[in-house]
C-alpha cells in the first residue's frame, strides 16, 4: 500500500513514520510513505511562498488554492498512471468525519492513498472542492497542522495491510474489533506486589480463556465506551451476558 502525504513539513511525517512498526514495514517494502512539499509547487521561484492573507481580513494566514491544487494533480497523475485509477484525497480537518476503525478498514482496502495536509489558518476552499474526496477528523480539537492526524490514521491503516504486525492475527483481535473494547493483558511476573494475574489465564484451558477475554471486553465496553455496544457482534451466550451486567447496573442505581 502507497501513502502519500502533501504537507508544509515533510520531515515531520518521515521522522513520526520512519519508526516503530510503520517504519519495519517501510523498510520492507510492505507499505509506502513519500511525504511531498507543496512549497515545491509554488510559482514564487525565490520564497516559495504558499500563503497569502484572507480576503474579508481576520487573524492569521490561508494556504494559496494554485500551490494546492497543483501539488495533488501532480501526484493524484503520478498515482493514476501506475494503478490505473486516480486515488483517495483526504483533507486532515476537524470539520470531517470522525475517523474510525471501521473507516480505516475500509481505507486499508486501497492501493494508494494521499492525505493533504492544512496549516495556518486552513486552504483556500476553492482547492478543497476541487481536489478533496473525503475529510477526516481524530478529534474535536484543534492542531497546528494536518501532519500529525494524518500519521495517526496512517499508523492505524498501516497495521490493517498483510505483513505489517508480525502477527497477522493480531490486527483482528484488538481494541475495536467487533466493536468492543480490548480485554486487560497481563505478562509475567504472576505476583507483582499482591497483585495476581487471572487464574483463568493460567490454566491453559483455550476455549475458557476466550470467553473471559470477551466478557472483560463487554464490560469495559459497557463501563467506557457503551455507546459502542449497538454495533457489537455478540453470540447468544455474549448477549446474555451483557444482559446480566445491564440488570445489575440497573439494580444499583435503582436501590430498594
């Protein structure tokens, strides 16, 4: 898989993305990463300005439409002529689509995708409608720029590709999958000042196992995050047993 992020500060996303397992799997060859400087498609030869202030006046600096639009039809061609179809643009901002693990699957599923990546004030409204196919949010916040969302969706996409995570399995059964959150992990020592890990965990009994990781999934899911819990995937014996937690809880807060 090819990324491909258009940014003001390219090293930034080489220097968060060259490392770890994003940057094993780089080295490898699995996925991609070119970070392009759009100050590279500015027609002031000398500065290579890419900003200007904004009409209608206001604090700050608007990133010029010609340096954008220029940037991702360059690179939108490049990726055209090698794959046969033009790619995905996604504008990092806070105004999009809350980004999500079920929008990086289906993300993952892409040959090449370019992220483009605001700064100052934000870019011209002219290059994003004519360039821009999706905008994404991590977050309701503000950042300085776009680079930093666009290496986390990046890292969270990256791990869906085959032969990144040395375990391919793992990517499934993580936090988020079937929309619950991760079970509690434990490594040695067994003790650890009083503490003991789970005996469960210890008697090598698989299918037991299994069922206490997915019921300590569907309650921190219920405690933490319940609004995940109507798109979960249960079996009968999971749904009953989220039943029994939601009596109880409606037990305690309703006190004889």
């Amino acid at each position: 898989m090819r990324f491909h992020v258009l940014t003001l500060f390219p090293e930034m996303v080489l220097g968060g993305l060259n490392s770890s397992i994003t940057g094993r799997a780089i080295s490898r060859g699995t996925i991609s990463v070119e970070a392009v400087n759009i100050r590279d498609y500015s027609n002031d030869l000398r500065h290579h300005h890419v900003d200007d202030y904004p009409y209608g006046g206001g604090a700050g600096m608007v990133m010029e439409a010609g340096p954008v639009v220029r940037c991702v039809r360059d690179v939108s061609s490049r990726v055209a002529a090698l794959s046969g179809k033009c790619p995905r643009v996604i504008y990092t901002t806070p105004q999009g689509r809350v980004f999500s693990q079920k929008i990086a699957e289906e993300l993952a599923k892409e040959e090449d995708l370019v992220f483009l990546c605001g700064h100052y004030e934000g870019i011209d409204e002219r290059a994003l409608e004519m360039t821009v196919t999706d905008s994404l949010s991590i977050g309701d916040y503000v950042l300085t720029g776009g680079e930093m969302p666009a290496m986390v969706m990046i890292d969270c996409i990256a791990r869906l590709v085959p032969g990144v995570l040395n375990n391919d399995v793992s990517a499934e059964f993580e936090t988020f999958h079937d929309s619950l959150l991760e079970y509690p992990q434990y490594t040695r020592p067994e003790v650890f000042e009083g503490h003991r890990v789970p005996e469960v965990l210890l008697s090598g009994d698989h299918k037991k196992v299994d069922e206490w990781r997915r019921d300590r999934s569907i309650e921190r899911t219920l405690e933490h995050r319940p609004d995940l819990l109507e798109h979960a995937v249960l079996d009968r014996r999971e749904k009953q047993y989220l039943e029994q937690l939601l009596r109880e809880k409606n037990a305690e807060g309703h006190p004889d």
